[in-house]
C-alpha cells in the first residue's frame, strides 16, 4: 500500500510538471504591416506557451503611420484575439509614443508595468520570455522604471542589420528606428537579447495565393488573415516578407537556425540569428497556423 501510495504522488506530481507552460509576453505593432497578425496566431498556436499578455507598441515614425498607432494596434489585438478566445491572456495597451531623449525616458503604459509586475513573479533564477514584433519601447520602458528586472527577463525580437563577416551592426531598419532610445538602452544593459537581424529575413518571401489557398474554408480567422494582407494600407502586393513569423520559428525551433554571440555591444548577453531554413520555417509556420484554425470553434 504504501508503495502504491508513493507510486502515485509521484504520478501526479510528474504530471503536474508535464502541465508547466512557458509563461510569454508579445509586444506587437500589429496594425503596422500584415506579418504581425500571422506571427500572432502563430504564436497562440504553441500549445506549451501560455501568453500572458498581448501589448500593443506604437510605430509613430512609420510614413504609414496613424496619429493612433499605438491605438490602432490595440484594437487589433482585440480583434484578434476576440477570434482566438485565449483563457488567461490579457490584451493592454502600451506606449504611445517613443521613449523621451532625456529626463524620465520611460513612456509609462500598461504594458510596460504589467511587464514590471511579471518579471517579478518570476522565481528561482526563472526569466520570463518577451517577444518583441515591433519597437521596444514598452520593454525599455519598464526597464528605465525598474532596472531590477533585468536579469528577470529574455527577450526575442526581429530587428537591426548585421554583418556577420565584419561584425558590423546597423540600426536603420524598420523596428529600432521606430523608437531608437529603446533599443540603444536595451544594448547598453545586461539584458538577456536573442535577436533575429533584418539582413537574415529577407528572402523570406511568401506568395498570397498560395497563402489564402491554404487558409481559405477553415475559419472566419483565416479568412480575416487573407483580407488584412490584401487590403492593409500597403495591400495589394503579390509577394512579401513575413518578417515576424521568423523569431517565434527559431524559438521552436533551434534546429532550423544558427545562433552566435556576440561581444561588440556594451551588452554582453547579445545572440543573433543566422544561416536560417527559410523553407521549413514558412512550411511549419503555415502548417501550425492551419491546426490552430481547425481548433477554433
């Protein structure tokens, strides 16, 4: 009896640690361009994440770009993830507007202190896992706010140029020159950054008739997916990037992908990618989106 007993406390307990998710945070610029919403239900589609919260950025500097950024961004979110009913994911705004040049640098947002308040949940030596698809500003915010944190977090994020035969590093892409404070605070602490350059991505293009071929009939989301990249204000186009569906596929898969440190930033705990398998990374990516539109009701 007693090692029957033993026998299943034991059970239980190994099934309670097979139940233990990932605890995530993604920051998105969602109403920017058309790759967020994909990498985003890419992203609810990982059954072992549990999201914790949906964050909007602004993209202010973007020539698109609505007095609202911020705001248009958070009401995708709603949107999508009114189509995805996640249990336990809340969907909050975050900075409207760059970090400041000086003084209080912080743009103080829910975000950025619902990120404050996550990180500090975090026990025995864990890091709470914090995906970028946009500017930093929420993250670099809440880091101006409480620099304790730092240790307490990874952060994942698409973003910079990088050339890994010079070693050379630019910053006049898309997502650092959304808020550039942000990111050159962010390399000049100790937070730990896996950082996927611009530069390894581009060529990842996809194709839009094959893309609403393959999301076409399952849910009114895949078709929301279709018609947001042919009506978004940069539509129309029959190939594009999906930038952002890049860093959630090398975070599942390392196998896909080269990962190297690097040491020419004040920052030492800097890691980019390269040398990805753009083809499989696209492949699954869509295969994952598809399970998870056959999963909804």
């Amino acid at each position: 009896m007693k090692v029957f007993h033993f026998l299943c406390i034991l059970g239980f307990s190994i099934g309670l640690s097979a139940q233990v998710k990932t605890k995530v945070i993604l920051d998105a610029d969602t109403a920017n361009e058309v790759d967020d919403p994909y990498a985003i239900v890419r992203a609810f589609a990982v059954p072992d994440w549990d999201i914790q919260a949906l964050s909007a950025a602004q993209w202010q500097g973007s020539q698109w770009s609505t007095a609202r950024s911020m705001e248009d961004s958070h009401r995708l979110n709603q949107v999508l993830t009114a189509y995805l009913k996640p249990e336990n994911t809340k969907v909050i705004r975050g900075g409207h507007r760059r970090m400041y040049d000086w003084g209080d640098m912080a743009v103080h947002s829910a975000a950025a202190y619902n990120l404050i308040k996550q990180a500090h949940l975090q026990k025995n030596g864990e890091k709470l896992t914090v995906i970028a698809l946009g500017a930093l500003t929420n993250i670099a915010s809440a880091i101006f706010i409480d620099p304790s944190i730092t240790p307490k977090i990874k952060l994942y994020w698409l973003g910079t140029q990088y050339d890994f035969e010079n070693a050379v590093s630019t910053r006049t892409d898309f997502n650092p020159m959304m808020d550039p404070q942000a990111i050159e605070m962010l390399l000049a602490t100790q937070l730990e950054m896996h950082i996927i350059p611009v530069s390894e991505v581009n060529q990842m293009k996809s194709n839009f008739e094959e893309t609403k071929q393959i999301l076409s009939g399952i849910h009114p989301l895949g078709e929301y997916l279709i018609q947001h990249w042919y009506n978004h204000d940069d539509g129309g186009r029959e190939e594009r990037v999906l930038w952002d569906i890049a860093i959630i596929e090398v975070m599942l898969h390392p196998e896909w992908v080269t990962e190297v440190e690097v040491d020419n930033f004040k920052n030492k705990n800097v890691y980019l990618y390269k040398d990805m398998k753009k083809e499989k990374i696209l492949e699954n990516c869509f295969k994952e989106i598809v399970r998870k539109l056959n999963e909804l009701e």
